[in-house]
C-alpha cells in the first residue's frame, strides 16, 4: 500500500455560536490512498459534509478546526496560510458539490468558466486554454462540445450541468477529488451515467476520490473502502466488500437493513427501520452516541466511557463498538410483523386516454421563436382499485407531475377523462370541486420542509384541515381528532404545540401525512414522498405509509423515480416516458423480463447495496428529448439499446400484451422479448436468501 496522499487523524471540528459550542465533528481519522476512491456515508447530520469542507477549510466564520490533523502529501494544511491554500484548491485538490448551479455562473458562458480554472493555476495561453476545455468537454461525453462551451448554463440540462463542473474539476488533473452528493439531484439514469464516467475518469487520470453520499448502493460502486459516520465520529471503516458483506457495526447493519433489495416487498419482507433519530450535537449520550437507537446495547458498558476505533481483523477494518466479538452478526434480524397481501377492492379512479396539451407562442422566451405544442400527457389510460397501490415512474420530464396536477385540479385536461367517485377530475379544477371531493382526494408532498407553516403550531395546521373537510362537529372534537392523527403516525400527543422548526425532516413529513389523511381520503396521491429522506427515516416513512394505507383502506398512487422502493411497495407500475405510458402492468410482471427496454435501463441504473448482486449496465446516451420537437416513430429510439433500423424511427409502435394485466409501448418481436434476462443475477449465494426469485422465470 502506498502513503496515503490525504490522511486526517482525530480530527475535531466545531461550530461557534452565540449559544456556544456546537462540536461537529469528533476524533475522525481516515486516510485516502494515491488512485483510491474512499466512500463517506451516514444520515443527514452526521458530519459527512462538514469533512470534505474541513479538508477544503471552508468551514466560514464561525467552524473551526478544534483538534487533530489533516495531511495532503505529507504537508499539514491545518497550519496553512490563504496564499498557500488557493495554491492547492483548484488545481491539486478540487471538489464537486451536489447543486451543479451552485458552481457555475449564470451570465458567463460555459466556455469561458471552464477556461478559468486553467489561465487561473498554470501559465498557458487562451488558445491552449480553451482548446484543453474542448478536450476536457470530450472526456465527459458531452454531445457537441463546441455548442456546450459557447452555451450558458441555464440551456443545457441538469445532467449536462453536472457534467460541466466535473470537467471544470478534473481540468487541472488534481490529486484529490472531493465529491459532496454529486448526483443526488439527479435522475437515476443521468446518476448511472455520471457515476460511470466518475469511474473512468478517476481510472484515466489516476485521481484519488473522496466521495461523500447517503447513497450505500452508489458507494458500493464507485468505492475501495468505505467510512461510515454516526453523530460526528467515524464509527466503521475498511475495504468496501469486507464492510457491506461482514458489517460489523450495529449503525452499518441498521442501515443497509433499512434499504429495499431486488425482490423484497412490503409484506413478505418489510423493511427495519432504525428507531428513533440522530441525536443534537448537544443531546450526545455518554459512552457510545449510537447506544440509545442499538439493538445491542448493554447497560454499565456502552453508556460509560467514549469508545474507541477498534480492529476486526487484519484487512484493515475497524468498528467503533465495544461488543464486536460477542454479537452474532449472521443471526436473522428481529424483523418487523409480516402481513397478508392486501385485499384489492373496485375500481376507484378511471383514467381514459387522458392528454395534456400546451400551446407555445412563437415569441415565448424559451420556445426559440417557434410555435408548438408541448405534449405533455399522451393518451393516458390506467385504473387504480381500491386498497392498491399504483405506482408511476420515469425520469423528470416525462410527464408524471404534469398527470398528477391533472388529478389534483391543478390543471385541466386537454382530452380524456379521470373518473373518480363519479366526478370526472380531467375537466374540473380545484376551486370548482366539493368539499367531499378535495378531501376524498389528498396529496403528499416530496419536500416537508416546503409544505408547512413555519408560523403555526403543528396541531393549528392538522386542525385546520380538519375544518376544512368538514370534519368534527366542535372545536373539541377537532382536536382530539388532530391527536388521534398524531398517534396514527406515530408522533407524541405534545408536537401539537410544536411549530415545524423544531422538527425533523422526518417528523415533518409525517405531520405532512396526518394532514392528507385527515378528511379520510380514499385515494392518496405520494409524489415523491421520500426522496429527500435518509434511508433510515425513508424505511420509516414507507412503512407508515403502507400501516396507514392498510387501516384506512386507501388507494396510494405514488410517484417516484427509486425503482427499488417501487419494487417493494407497489402492486402495480406505470412506466411513462416523454407523456406517454410505454409499460404497465403489476409489479411482479414488469419487475421480471420481459422488459420494455427503458423500463430495462431503469432497473439497470437502480445502485445495488449488495456486493453479491451484479447487475446489466446500460447506460442511456443523452437527455429526454424536447416534448415541444418529441422524436418521430418510437419516442425512446434515440436512446434505446435495442432499436430495429428503419423501424422504430419511422412508425409509432403497437401496444403489445404480454398477459392479461402487463402492456409495453414497443416493437420488439414476441420472441426478442421472451429472450430477455433478467437485469440482477446473483453471483454468489452461500448465506444469502433467495430473494431474487421472482426475477428469475
């Protein structure tokens, strides 16, 4: 093993405020080696960031580094100067931040923002400087590099963006990378195509990669070694394989038991959620920080004294806990109840070739001086049955918010119908619905932290729901009806005098959840309800959710684009790209081949927490096509992997029933589809169970 290029040893970094100190992070050591990907992971608050920003020393006015050491190539940079420090930023050490916008200026033109970094760190002319930038543009597979560079930011896609400040990172051909949660923003194909060329580009330019995400499946395959933080301190870290295959921390284990593999589901096997919540800087118990949300804690032993990094075995791997040698770490985990597979009722919401239009005016500032229309929802037909839950996937832009605004009367359908209890929901908007109707029909929101009232107490705002709806006869009745949806989602009686800065983003999603279901909907509309969760707090949430929607009998349409939390909690999948529905069926059918071969790309760029699990690659070229100029023919042919020549560009493609409840949108021959594989496969199997069964016909 060669000396490592970075190495942080008991590093404490704290935060200074007018109420004090507030140490974030505590005795931290890691080290990253020379051609070395080092993955960080752990919960919102753990102090993942505030390390990548610590070796950057951007830690503000008020963070400071309070203890220990960080070494870049033998050099202590705690004891640098600013001059010495612009010196290596940029140009020997560079970052990646999870906004690409936050990095890019919007009144300067690509081009000359890449230049920068060069003319800024080394003595070349501007020729030689934008010609590197073109080359660079080239490394990322940005299509047009010369279009790219003359464009501003805010013309290309969120995809391209990112792209953009990786290029403007690797211009200088650091030493080091630091990534902060590059791709969390993103959709999980354009997520498959940066990690891979992140890959690459480490290989080609021998660049050791600091990558900090809550993304274990991401970590997995992008990393060598793995650091997991709990509360500010290191608690796990060794090679990748050793770690995910023979965890040996309780934090470890609680995490990738609360992530939903291939194959898992809501009844048959529920996800464990880890209990309670990470603690306030301030809040830390003595002894162990994890000691009050462990399975395994053992009183007068771990709430005693501060514990230490200990060795496991000889590959390098440690574990912050005091009880490694006597738990058994292959015992089945105390799993939450198994349930029978819900009852489907009748059918509640009828959807018929539903369309959404809109006219674009030819001097509309972003339509290029052209007319048009945009289509953003084509022919939608589906049906959701009482008690099921339907969900709907596909990339941003491919029209699943613009059917569910539809829905919820925030717009008005071009064509079609919806029909739900009776009312046709396509032609009516909200203002013009009754009350029966509004809270019959509810939706969740994606971010908690938006949908509150910053300035009302948690119980004012479920109560006034309340009132809305029309339910509860008197102010008392109403707020024993608003404690009684505190206990349903399983919140204390005293947050109603709460107001929403004193909550978690888990608990605010959860009060977001009391409020949809407090005029006892019967169908729930979830867009995206858990993808600005932790995986701890998202297990939570699903399985509230799911506890709910079973007791209430509630149809939940839920929108995502996390293909593995569809797999585990949907009875049926509508797979929609550029406005139109191209597979649907019930999640057993379209999670096993044969796929639509997008649906195929999909599944194939869901990152896998399983070292044991391989997967097909496909990664998609280019973006979503424009829907004001969609592609003629097949609207996936110019990013299918199996596209027939002179077909599918050419004639729009039949729907094809594959059985009496799975349709795809495709051209492909009844016999190409029935020999189709499977895009997960187990490699190894030894003390694994099968959960893979229903992706093996």
């Amino acid at each position: 093993m060669t000396e490592p290029i970075l190495e942080i040893n008991n590093l404490s970094v704290s935060f200074f405020t007018r109420h004090g100190e507030i140490p974030a992070v505590m005795d931290f050591s890691m080290s990253v080696h020379a051609g070395e990907a080092m993955g960080l992971v752990g919960e919102s608050g753990c102090g993942k960031s505030t390390v990548a920003l610590a070796i950057m020393r951007y830690l503000g006015g008020n963070g400071r580094i309070t203890k220990g050491s960080i070494r870049f190539r033998g050099r202590e940079m705690t004891d640098m100067t600013g001059a010495e420090l612009r010196e290596l930023r940029g140009s020997q050490i560079s970052m990646i931040y999870q906004e690409p916008m936050a990095s890019l200026n919007p009144a300067m033109r690509v081009g000359l923002q890449l230049m920068e970094v060069p003319l800024s760190h080394e003595y070349i002319s501007k020729n030689e400087a934008k010609q590197r930038s073109l080359e660079m543009l080239e490394s990322v597979r940005l299509p047009d590099p010369e279009r790219i560079f003359r464009s501003y930011p805010h013309q290309i896609s969120g995809g391209q963006q990112q792209r953009i400040v990786i290029a403007m990172a690797l211009l200088s051909q650091p030493d080091l990378l630091l990534l902060d949660e590059p791709t969390t923003a993103l959709d999980v194909t354009v997520e498959a195509g940066i990690v891979e060329l992140v890959r690459e580009l480490g290989r080609k330019f021998g660049t050791s990669m600091l990558f900090v995400s809550h993304n274990l499946g991401l970590i997995l395959e992008t990393c060598d070694r793995i650091t997991v933080m709990y509360s500010g301190e290191a608690v796990e870290s060794g090679p990748i394989k050793d770690v995910f295959r023979k965890m040996q921390h309780p934090y470890t284990q609680g995490l990738l038991r609360s992530i939903p593999l291939p194959g898992t589901d809501k009844s048959a096997h529920p996800l464990i959620p880890i209990r309670g919540q990470l603690p306030l800087p301030h809040e830390r118990p003595q002894g162990c920080n994890f000691g009050p949300r462990c399975n395994h804690f053992q009183s007068a032993l771990c709430d005693v004294n501060a514990v230490p990094m200990i060795s496991v075995n000889e590959r390098e791997h440690f574990s912050r806990c005091l009880r490694v040698p006597e738990i058994d770490w292959n015992a089945p985990p105390e799993s939450s109840a198994k349930s029978a597979p819900m009852e489907i009722g009748k059918t509640i919401l009828a959807v018929r070739n539903l369309s959404k239009h809109y006219d674009v005016s030819a001097n509309n500032l972003f339509a290029s001086g052209k007319a048009g229309t945009v289509k953003a929802n084509e022919n939608i037909t589906f049906e959701a049955k009482k008690g099921e839950i339907v969900a709907i996937v596909g990339e941003s832009g491919c029209g699943k918010s613009t059917l569910a605004k539809i829905l919820l009367g925030l717009e008005q359908a071009s064509e079609g119908s919806a029909d739900f209890e009776g009312v046709d929901l396509a032609n009516i908007p909200v203002e013009s619905r009754n009350v029966k109707t509004v809270g019959h029909l509810q939706i969740v929101f994606q971010n908690p932290f938006d949908t509150l009232n910053p300035s009302h107490t948690i119980g004012n705002q479920i109560v006034r729901a309340l009132e809305k709806f029309g339910v509860g006869k008197t102010p008392d009745e109403r707020r024993e009806l608003m404690l009684e949806l505190l206990d349903l989602v399983k919140l204390p009686r005293e947050f109603e005098r709460r107001v929403p800065r004193q909550l978690s983003g888990g608990q605010k999603q959860r009060v977001g959840i009391a409020r949809a279901f407090a005029g006892k909907p019967a169908l729930v509309v979830a867009d995206e309800p858990v993808s600005a969760l932790d995986v701890s707090v998202q297990a939570a949430i699903t399985e509230l959710l799911t506890d709910i929607q079973r007791e209430e009998q509630t149809t939940l349409l839920f929108i995502s684009h996390d293909l593995s939390m569809v797999r585990y909690l949907a009875d049926r999948v509508i797979v929609m790209y550029l406005g139109r529905i191209v597979e649907h069926g019930t999640a057993d059918e379209v999670f096993s081949p044969p796929y639509h071969p997008y649906t195929e790309a999909l599944l194939s760029a869901v990152p896998i927490p399983d070292p044991d699990i391989k997967k097909q690659h496909i990664i998609l070229e280019g973006d979503i096509p424009s829907a004001l100029n969609p592609p003629s023919g097949c609207s996936f042919h110019t990013r299918c992997h199996r596209k027939i020549e002179g077909l599918c560009e050419i004639e729009i493609p039949p729907q094809k029933t594959l059985s009496s409840e799975h349709n795809i949108l495709c051209h492909l021959s009844e016999e190409t589809l029935q020999s189709m594989t499977s895009v997960f496969r187990i490699e190894k199997n030894e003390n694994k169970d099968s959960f893979l069964h229903d992706n093996n016909k």
